[in-house]
C-alpha cells in the first residue's frame, strides 16, 4: 500500500483548484440556461409577430404569479412539484 504524503500548501492549491472548477461549471450551466430562455424568449416574440399559432407562448415564467406557461398549457409552481392549472 502507497501512501502519499502532501504538505499543507499542496493540499490548499488542490482544494483551490477543485473550488475553481465547480464555479467555473457553475457558471457555465447558468449561461447555457440564460442563452436558452433569451432563445426561448425570441422565439415567443416572433410567433406572435408573424402569427402562426392562436396561442404561440412556447415557454413563459412568472415568479410573482408563481407560474409556468409552456406550449400553451399553465402550470402552478409548487415546492415540490408542478400542478397543471385547468
């Protein structure tokens, strides 16, 4: 069995680098989920200027109303889960 000593400061620098690299995939989750509601977003905006459907929102999101609309269909934010609104 091998066992590997490190010093202090080499532990310190690897924690550093982990902490590093769970922000830096942090942050590029949320960019990945900003660019897609901006996307989502656009394309809500077009549908409705063209309009190609009777109802044309793919995807809205109102946190003081605390609900969802998506492909037409309302759903009610809850803690847990997501209950469709008839």
């Amino acid at each position: 069995m091998v066992v590997i000593l490190e010093s202090r400061i080499e532990k310190r620098k690897k924690l550093k680098k982990q902490k590093r690299i769970g922000y830096m995939k942090a942050l590029v989750v949320l960019l990945t989920f900003l660019v897609l509601y901006f996307g989502i977003k656009l394309v809500n905006e077009q549908m409705t200027y063209l309009g190609y459907m009777d109802n044309p929102t793919i995807f809205s999101l109102d946190l003081r109303e605390r609900r969802i609309e998506l492909f037409g269909d309302t759903y009610l934010i809850d803690i847990k889960i997501l209950k469709k609104v008839d």
